[in-house]
C-alpha cells in the first residue's frame, strides 16, 4: 500500500494514506518476521513427500497446519491444490525459477524506495542464519539448497 502510494505521488496524484498505528507496527505487514526483503526466499512451502507430514501436522495442534475438522470439506481442494504444486523436484524447481525472476533484485528495489522517501534507516541488512538440528535434518532440504 504504502509502495502504491508514492508512485502514485511521484506521478502527481494527491494521495491520503490511512493507518490504525504507526508505519511498522504491530498492524503492519512488515510487522516482525514479515518484514523479510530476501531473493533466496524462492523455496514453494509445498514440497515432494510433504503429503507424508500432514497427517503429523494436523494432529499436532502447535504444528504448522492446524485447521478446523469442519472446514475440511470447503478446504480439502484447496489443499490438493497445494499439495499437488510441489509434487515433484520439476515442479519445485519451476516455481523457484520463476520466483527467483520476480525476487532477485528485490533488496536492491526496496533500498531505493527507502532511500526515495528520507528514510533509509527502514532498511538493514544483517543476514540471515539457517541451523539445523543435525547433519541428517540439513539433508532432507537438499532440494530447498539446490
């Protein structure tokens, strides 16, 4: 939104932005981990074999699917859908290419819209860190690395 409206300014047009808090708050889409600028985030969330966790996940109510029994039936081609979307490597490996298109320069974009608007300091760079629990949890994402 806020990306909108300055091209919008900067091509003449009066333009009123209205927020529930301050930019960057806890109402924000930048809010904690959202706030991610990374051309390596191209890895889809559906992968081959995911299929086998899901019956895992859903009976773990901490775990990364938890859904309501009663939805299932509204939800359940949505679901296929996205199952079906990382079934195999090809399709993985299409998805990351495509989003690595869109994704690569995307740090670089964001520092000069930062930069445009006098605040530079909403940009930072500090890295990013990926651990594994061992040598065997780190294999299982060979094809994220690749």
């Amino acid at each position: 939104g806020a990306a909108t409206a300055w091209e919008l300014i900067k091509d003449g047009h009066a333009v009123t932005q209205i927020e529930p808090s301050e930019p960057g708050g806890p109402q924000a889409a930048s809010y904690g981990n959202g706030a991610w600028i990374s051309p390596a985030s191209i890895v889809p969330m559906s992968m081959p074999g995911l299929w086998r966790k899901v019956p895992g996940y859903l009976l773990d109510p901490n775990g990364p699917l938890v859904l309501r029994w009663a939805a299932l039936p509204s939800l359940a081609p949505w679901l296929l859908r996205f199952l079906m979307a990382g079934w195999t490597a090809r399709k993985v490996e299409r998805t990351a290419h495509l989003l690595a298109s869109i994704l690569r320069d995307g740090p670089q974009r964001h520092a000069i819209l930062a930069e445009e608007i006098g605040r530079p300091d909403y940009i930072r760079q500090t890295g990013l860190l990926y651990a594994y629990r061992d040598r065997n949890a780190f294999a299982e994402e060979a094809l994220a690395w690749r």
